[in-house]
C-alpha cells in the first residue's frame, strides 16, 4: 500500500506506523471507530493495538485515509478526496463502525 503511494508521492516512503500511541489508545477507548490518526508527529501514522485484528480492507482504507491527512489535507472529506482524484480509489465508510474501507 505504501509503495502503490510512494509510486506518485515520493515523500510517502518516510512514512512509518508507530504502534500504540497512547494517544491513539485513548481515542479508540472514547470512540470504538478510532484506530489512527497522522499529522501527531512528523511522517507517522499512529494506530492503536486493536488496528491490527481490523479486516484487511479496513486498514487499508485508514492507511490510505491517513496519507491522505500527511500528503493533502487535515480535513476528514478532502483526506478522502484527495487519494480518491490521486489513486482513482474511493474510500467507503460502512459497517456499524463506519470504518473507511476499500
Ligand atoms: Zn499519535
Ligand atoms: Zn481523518
């Protein structure tokens, strides 16, 4: 997933995933569909311990989500918006969590 980025977005090979950002533990706590969140430090993508048991369509929708965050916007709809006009792929938001999917 990271190299299909990097392919356009150079930068995007910088990126790593840290897990079990406290942070990112509180707010999967407060809200169940909280796994990640980028832009809390530089080129790093902070998921939660639980990230990992999510169905692999899951994670790639918040991975991509979140490059979306780092390489477009802070904005949750042009995050989307932004790898669905890059990578021609649309970001779902289904399920009783509303995960982002692809
Ligand atoms: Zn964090
Ligand atoms: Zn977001």
């Amino acid at each position: 997933m990271k190299a299909l980025v990097a392919e356009k977005f150079p930068q995007a090979d910088k990126i790593k995933l840290f897990f079990g950002c406290p942070d990112t533990e509180y707010d999967h706590k407060c809200s169940s569909r909280q796994y990640a969140h980028a832009l809390h430090l530089k080129n790093i993508i902070c998921v939660c311990q639980a990230f990992e048991k999510l169905p692999t369509k899951n994670k790639f929708g918040i991975f991509l989500h979140e490059f979306g965050h780092i390489l477009g916007s802070p904005d949750e709809d042009k995050a989307d918006d932004f790898i669905e006009k890059h990578f021609k792929i649309y970001i779902a938001y289904t399920g009783r969590k509303e995960l982002q999917e692809v």
